[in-house]
C-alpha cells in the first residue's frame, strides 16, 4: 500500500547501523539475534510473514538502493534460483554453516582454541578484523560468536548486494534462509486452511 | 485497451510482501504467510507489482468480460 511512511519503514537505518557498527566494536554483532529470533517468533506466534512483509530493514535497504538509488539491473532472478530446490538447499547449507560457527564458538568457551580475531567472508575468506575488538565479556567465547554472527551477517549482505545488483532490487528476499524458513513455517502452520 | 489483471503464481511466490508495498489500490495481501493474494475487484493492471516482484511470479492476464 502507498501512503503516509510508518515508523517500520525507516528500520532500513537500523539494519545500515548493524553493519557499521560491527566495524567499531564487534560484540554489537550479538544484537543481530533480533533478526533471527523476531521473524521466527512471528511466524510461529502469529503464523505470518509481517517481518518480511513490514519491517525486515536489510529488504528495506536493497529496496532503496536498488530500487530509489538505481543500482540495479531490474532483470529477472533466474529460474534455478528462486526453484525449491535451491531455496530449501540454500537454506539447508546456511544452517550447516551457522552450527559450524556454533561449534567453533563452543570450543573458544571450552578452551580448546583460542579466538579468531577475523571475519569469514563467503566462508571463505578470512578478513582481518582485531581492531573491532576491545575485549570481551565473561568469555572469550562470547566474541567467537560476535566475530562469527557478524561473518554470517556481513557474508549475506554480500550475497545480497549482489543479486541486487544484477537482477531486482529485493532478489535476496527470494532464496533468504529467514524467510524460507518462515514461509515454510506458515505453511505448515495453516496447512488444509488455504483456499488454493 | 482490454482490463488486465495480475496473476500470482503461487507455488512459486515467497510471499515477501514486495508487490503489496508498491501497489497504489491497496490489492495485495499476503495471505498467512504464504503467498501473495490479489483482490481482482481493486486490480486496475497498473504492473506495478510485476515489476517489483523479486521472484517475477506475477504476470498479467486479460480479463475477458
């Protein structure tokens, strides 16, 4: 609907924030759980995508730069990529990666290694980031995960800005694990309830 | 010009909520999560939607009368 902008159209800046202050001081990294647990809950609670729909600020921001920037060719996301296999593959692959991050994470608590002052982009290539670090809080382990949560984070805004780039605007929101996820939740939520 | 409507492929929607956004007759809902549904009465073709549609499901169709 176009109209008068509400309060949630403008949580594009949060996400923008998220992303800068990760450079500063990477334990904001944690803050980033708002974006995994806030459409899950809605999803289950509520069994619709309002997250996706209202106030997922990263959609906003590829919007606005793809969209009322330009920066996007506007063509359309190739078939293979908005198929289930993928989406489902695709969603299958990142939770891999995130438990692989969980089980670093476990062994810096553990002791077992010690901290990894970097970012793992494309989990693949590991960035120097030590000067985002001013120490921790009770463990090491709590910056293992702020260094891997903001790898998980940065890699699909990389991922993101991408496809924006060379198909539409919000091409992310069409193989984007969350909303994949929450999507299938609705369904199976509303399952023998749809008109269709 | 023949009244055209948007169609939804829904098996292939991710119900994001993109075209709702951007339609200007208030059309298009979401339905539970799951798709995106379009009111055919407030349709007036504009293709906004297909247009901003990420996935590229939507597509017109003309209404026979």
């Amino acid at each position: 609907m176009k109209g008068k902008k509400k309060w949630y159209d403008y949580l594009w800046v949060v996400s923008l924030t998220y992303l800068i202050l990760g450079f500063f001081n990477i334990l904001f990294a944690w803050l980033g759980l708002l974006c995994f647990f806030i459409p899950l809950i809605i999803a289950v609670a509520n069994g619709s995508k309002a997250y996706c729909n209202k106030y997922c600020g990263r959609g906003q921001l590829f919007s606005l730069i793809g969209g009322n920037f330009g920066l996007s060719r506007k063509k359309d996301i190739p078939k293979w990529m908005k198929s289930s296999y993928f989406r489902y593959g695709f969603l299958i692959f990142f939770f891999v990666m995130f438990f692989l991050m969980l089980w670093n994470t476990y062994l810096v608590f553990a002791g077992t290694k010690t901290l990894g002052k970097a970012v793992t982009l494309l989990w693949t290539f590991k960035l120097p980031w030590h000067w985002a670090y001013h120490g921790t809080l009770f463990s090491d382990g709590v910056a293992q995960f702020a260094f891997g949560f903001y790898s998980v984070m940065l890699t699909s805004t990389v991922l993101g800005f991408v496809t924006m780039v060379l198909f539409k605007p919000r091409s992310w929101c069409v193989y984007c694990p969350m909303g994949t996820m929450t999507q299938l939740i609705c369904k199976a939520k509303n399952r023998g309830t749809s008109d269709k | 010009m023949p009244k055209r409507n948007a169609i939804v492929t829904v098996q292939e929607c991710v119900a994001c909520g993109c075209c709702v956004k951007v339609c200007p007759k208030n059309a298009i809902s979401i339905y539970k999560g799951t798709y995106a549904e379009i009111n055919k009465s407030l349709c007036v073709g504009c293709r906004k939607c297909a247009k901003e549609c990420p996935a590229s499901v939507i597509t017109m169709e003309v209404v026979k009368e």
